[in-house]
C-alpha cells in the first residue's frame, strides 16, 4: 500500500524546533505507519532503541548531520508521540487521498 | 544499532589495513556491507594471517604496516577486478617494494595537508563506558571519547601517518557570546550544551599544536556562518553580533578558513541559507574587507528534511563563485550526495550514469565548471569522497577522481579525508599513493592518467596555495620539529597504528 504523503516536518512547532528537531520530524515522516503504530510507550528505553534500530552503541539516535545536537531517547519519545497524534489527525484524509 | 567500526571489528575478530565497509561520519545513515566487502574482508584476513605467518611477523603488526596495506589492495584486485591497483607480488613482503612504488624510494616526496580533519571535544561520545548499552554488549570497548579526542587526533593523524599539517575542520557550531549580565564569555563558556567543536577550541588546539610541534602543523577553520546570529523577531541576520564574532574569530582566534554548513541551523531561525543568498552576500563582502577570502563549505552528504536538506545541493556554488572572483570556495566531499543507504544498489541510487561517470550530487558540482569553464575559484575537496568511494566500489573512485580532475583541475583538487571518522588516514594516502584510473575509463570518459605531479598538487601543494604555506619552508622545519622527533621515537619503539575507524557501521548478530 502507498504510503501517505506525511508531513509532520511542515507542521507548526510543538516546541522551540532545533535543526535536529526539523530533522526528526523529517525522520518520523519517513517510518512506515504500519511500524510508528507498534510503538508504545510502555516500551522500556532498551526495548525503544532495539525498536527503532537506529540508536548508537552510545544510546543516542543516529541522525544524520545533526552535530550540534544528540538525539537522546527522551528527545525521541517527546516527538514519537508528537507525531502520532499528528497522524492520528490527518490518517484519514490522507489515506483517502492517497 | 550502529557501533563503531573498530568496535565491530574487535567483536568480529576483524584486524583490516582498509576499512572493509563504509563508514558513516554521522552525515549519512550507515549502509550495509556488501558481498564483495565481505570478500575481501575474508581475503585481508585470510591472506594478511598467512604472509605475517611466512614473514614471522604477529599478525596485528604486520597489519599496522604498508605490507598488510599491499595484501588488502591485492584482496580489493582479487573481488574488484585484477588491476585496479597496482601492487606488486614480492609488495606484501618487501617493505622496501612497497616504498619504492609509492615514492619511488624518495621519503617524503609528498607534502601532505589534510584539509578536512576532526576531533572532539568528547562531547559527542557522551556517558558510553556508563551506558546500558555498554554493560550489555558483552566485549572489551575502548573509551571512545578518548579514542576521538584530541589527544588521539595527533596521534592517528602524526605519528599514524605521512600527514605534514592538517586543516581542522569545523562543525555547525555556534559560540554563545554574552552572559546574561552582558559580559563577553571567553573559550568554554561559549560552548552551547552539546557542542562539540566550537571555534574557539580549534583555534586553543590549533595554537597547542604548533606550540608542541615548534612549528606550523596546524590550521583552523571558523565556524560562523550567515545564519548564527538572528533577530527572531524581525526574522533577520544579527548583523551586529555576526560582525562582533567575525572579529573576534579572525583576530583573536586568528582563523584561516570559514566553514560553512548551509543546510544547518544552530541558531533555531528555522532555515538554512545559500552560498548565493542575500546574507551569505553580505558576510562574503564583510570577511573580504577583513582579509578573509577563503570559505570551505560543506555539500552533499545531507538529511531527510525537506526544508534544509536540499541546502546541501552545491547548486548556488555556481552564482556565488561568479560573483565573488576573489574569493576561493573550497567544496567539501566533492559534494558527493550519498543519500541512500542501500549497500548493494548504490549506483543506481545515486543516479550513477555509465556514460557519464556522473552521479548525485557531483554532477552538479562538475555541471557548475561545465557551464562556467571561467571559474577558477572553486576547488573540489576529497574527504569521505575518495576514500568512500574507494571501499564502496574502486571503479567509482576512478570516476570520481576523474571528473574532479578532468572537469577542475589537478590544481583545484583538495586533500582531505574527513579522518578520524576513517581512523587514522595512512591507509588513504597510501591508497592515492597508488591509485590510477584504468586505460579503459581514460579511453572511453577522455580521463587523463594521474602523473606524479598531480598527486603532489592534490596531496598538498593546492592546499597549500589556498592557505599560504611556504613547502619549502615547512620540507626543511618539519623534519627538524618535535613532532617529528616525537614520531621517530615512537616508530623505533614500535608505535603501530590500531586500524581503528571511529565512524559508525551496523553491529551485526
């Protein structure tokens, strides 16, 4: 199935939005929905780095060109659910456009 | 998870001369190894135990040396093609072989300026000894904050390698410049949270360098740049405060580089800029009235956002060199894109056009002199090009180097490696030491044959014309330096390179 064309890097900031920030949402724009819809919360944070596979032996998310600005897993659920709630509001429209 | 490539090689019980796989400097998600890597791995290892084994050498110091080198371009002829390289048979033995086939038996005969090198301040390493991941993963890890800071950046860099002086090279760092009360901050105060190298500390390492050395060794790029001072309300450059740093990094820091990064944003204005904007305009003229004319500027390697990412393309090179003649832009990674991170289908996803040689983004940067054959203030630099190239697929690197060259110039091509991403750069100079592109890609892209003196052009002499070095001066005061005499006694006591690279692979298992 096509995936929509997800825009959480467009939307207006849900905080004082750092280029690392502009780039994790770009990154959560590029998850399949399928696989942002098996997060939970409930996931302990070795259990969300093995989850995402894109986390450092150093606990932080590899994201590229973001050299100012480490990506730590508590940087990470803040936006994950962010973005969720995001797709939770335009799912429908977009996949109906999609 | 990614780890370390000499993390991972440790665990895998791999000792390689050559990285076996690409390394991710943090600009690009790392990829897989492919098969013929993992061949040649398996041919390094195998072949490499065997001559140390004939030679009755350890196998970890045989290697550390340029005979273990010729035994992993053999393997590279044995996967890739017979004849990339040119290594003789008797080279994984004779250490004098070798040395006549990469400098003709004159030591030395290139002066080395790598004009993209790194360390941190171990920021970037943060807690690792502490971290869950580090208790869990069940083998012997070095402290990597060490293993890429300063102290082992000299190291790998001089004592490691032929290198003569290096260039460190920025990040899109930007320095806070006042407390609250108004006071100017000075050196560490000015390093926002999670900065890792901040002007002022290149210059304080540059300056610590040459000191030690009793000699030249060292250069410094700054990092300020057009966006790194914002009116946030009136949505503008901080004219005032961009002018108060750029004194302070020429006169104090004594800077001999900028470096820009156009597609980051450390002061949170929400964009990126262009070469050939309005600001970068301005900050040109700003820095030319001080003296300053030379800008290295990050392009290709870049990330998913859609607002920032394309900053990255070497696009607005074109305008800003035409409009700034006197004014040199030093383009780094020969603005090579690298934006998949598919092991095996690399070409196809960089574009890669057989015909052509050309590939994402590179050809932009070539079509810019293409369209412009006037342009003589541009200069294609080669970190994590060349050598990237040279482990993904040899015959790219061929290419690569070939457009560079056939399209600027032997004498706007620029050394660098982006080390110590790559550990320590021997094995890359030794591999340009060697290189040549084959009778058949000369034939069919109208490539010249790389002569020995665009080797000694590229290797340090371009650079050295960017920067104002005197060679003949540096040929008779290097020699002569502590760092030199530092480097011969650590050699006569055995000091071997480790073969680590620092960048990050996939952990496998």
């Amino acid at each position: 199935m096509q995936e929509p064309a997800w825009d959480f890097e467009g939307q207006p900031p849900f905080e004082e939005m750092s280029e690392t920030g502009i780039n994790l949402c770009a990154y959560f724009d590029a998850m399949s929905d399928a696989q942002l819809q098996t997060y939970r919360p409930s996931l302990s944070d070795q259990e969300l780095m093995a989850w995402d596979g894109n986390f450092t032996s150093e606990d932080t998310l590899l994201l590229p060109c973001c050299e100012s600005e480490d990506v730590d897993v508590q940087m990470y659920r803040r936006f994950i659910e962010q973005c969720i709630r995001y797709r939770n509001s335009v799912r429908h429209r977009l996949s109906s456009a999609a | 998870m990614w780890i370390r490539k000499g993390d991972r090689d440790r665990a895998q019980g791999v000792d390689s001369p050559i990285p076996t796989q690409v390394v991710s400097n943090e600009e690009f998600i790392p990829r897989p190894q492919t098969e013929k890597q993992k061949q040649v791995e398996q041919l390094i290892m195998e072949d490499g135990t065997a001559n140390a084994k004939k030679l009755n050498m350890s196998r970890r110091a045989y290697m550390a040396s340029s005979l273990g080198l010729a035994t992993a371009f053999l393997a590279q002829n044995k996967v890739f093609g017979a004849g990339l390289w040119d290594v003789g048979k008797e080279e994984p033995f004779e250490l004098a072989a070798v040395e006549q086939k990469l400098t003709g038996g004159k030591k030395g005969k290139y002066f080395i300026i790598d004009v993209q090198s790194h360390f941190s301040n171990a920021g970037p390493v943060g807690n690792f000894r502490n971290s869950e991941t580090a208790k869990n993963m069940g083998f012997q890890l070095k402290n990597d904050g060490e293993a890429y800071a300063f102290k082992n950046f000299a190291k790998e860099m001089f004592l490691d390698s032929e290198t003569a002086m290096v260039v460190i090279s920025g990040v899109p760092t930007r320095e806070e410049q006042r407390a609250a009360d108004g006071r100017v901050l000075i050196d560490a105060e000015r390093t926002p949270r999670g900065a890792i190298l901040p002007s002022w500390l290149m210059a304080q390492k540059r300056t610590e360098l040459n000191q030690m050395a009793g000699s030249q060794r060292a250069l410094c790029q700054g990092n300020l740049a057009p966006n790194h001072y914002w009116n946030k309300e009136t949505s503008t450059i901080d004219r005032a405060a961009t002018i108060e740093q750029m004194e302070r990094e020429i006169e104090v820091y004594r800077i001999d580089s900028w470096k820009w990064y156009c597609h980051t944003d450390p002061a949170r204005t929400g964009n990126g800029f262009q070469l050939d904007d309005d600001n970068a305009q301005w900050f040109i003229e700003e820095s030319r009235k001080r003296g300053k004319k030379l800008f290295s500027v990050h392009k290709g390697y870049s990330y998913q956002s859609k607002k920032l990412g394309h900053l990255a393309n070497p696009q607005d090179v074109e305008q800003a060199a035409l409009r700034n003649p006197d004014v040199n832009f030093v383009i780094y990674h020969s603005a090579l894109k690298h934006g998949s991170s598919d092991g095996e289908n690399w070409k196809a996803m960089n574009d890669y056009n057989p015909e052509t040689g050309d590939f994402l983004w590179h050809k932009v940067l070539m079509d810019v002199k293409r369209k412009n054959p006037q342009i003589d203030n541009v200069y294609p630099e080669i970190g994590s090009f060349f050598n990237t190239l040279v482990v993904q697929d040899p015959i790219m690197a061929m290419h690569g180097m070939g457009l560079n060259i056939k399209t600027y110039g032997a004498d706007h091509v620029v050394w660098g490696t982006d080390c110590l991403w790559w550990g320590s750069p021997q094995w890359a100079i030794e591999a340009f030491q060697r290189f040549q592109i084959s009778d058949e890609l000369c034939e069919k892209h109208g490539y010249k044959k790389i002569t020995e003196e665009d080797k000694a052009k590229i290797f340090g002499l371009n650079a050295a014309r960017l920067y104002n070095v005197d060679v003949n001066a540096q040929r008779k005061a290097l020699p002569a330096d502590a760092l030199e005499r530092i480097r011969q006694t650590y050699l006569q006591r055995g000091g071997q390179r480790d073969n680590d690279a620092h960048g990050w692979v996939r952990r496998l298992g």
